[in-house]
C-alpha cells in the first residue's frame, strides 16, 4: 500500500455533507491553478466537478482526475 503514502488527502462540503478525496499532489497543484484562473477557491472547482458528474454515477476522485487531466492537456 506504499502508493496511498503520496496521495494528499483535502476535505471538502459537498452539497451539505462533508468528504474528503485523496489524490496525488500533482493533480491537486493543476486543480488548484485552475480553480486560480478562474477565480475561483478549490473548494468552488471541486463543488463544479462534483454537481457536473453526478449524472455520470463515476467517483469523485476520478471525476477530479480527469478535470486535472483536461486542464492540462489544454494548456
């Protein structure tokens, strides 16, 4: 389980319930400049995320995953 070790874990209120996500550390510093390029905090991005993929039925680290990977394949 050496892999859980270089995950970075963040609490978030989702839709009035609190959550956390692990995720690896590069994925939460490209969220975080995307959330910074639009003006808005983490927790606001994560919150965008979270309502777009719940028709999607998918998790939402990957859901966060994913994002990150679309920013980045933007930039």
């Amino acid at each position: 389980m050496q892999a859980a070790r270089h995950l970075r874990k963040r609490s978030f209120a989702l839709a009035g319930h609190r959550t956390s996500v692990a995720l690896e550390p590069e994925f939460w510093t490209v969220l975080e400049e995307a959330a910074r390029c639009r003006g808005l905090s983490l927790a606001a991005l994560v919150t965008q995320i979270d309502t777009a993929r719940a028709d999607m039925a998918q998790p939402l680290a990957s859901a966060l995953r994913l994002h990150a990977l679309a920013e980045a394949q933007r930039r």
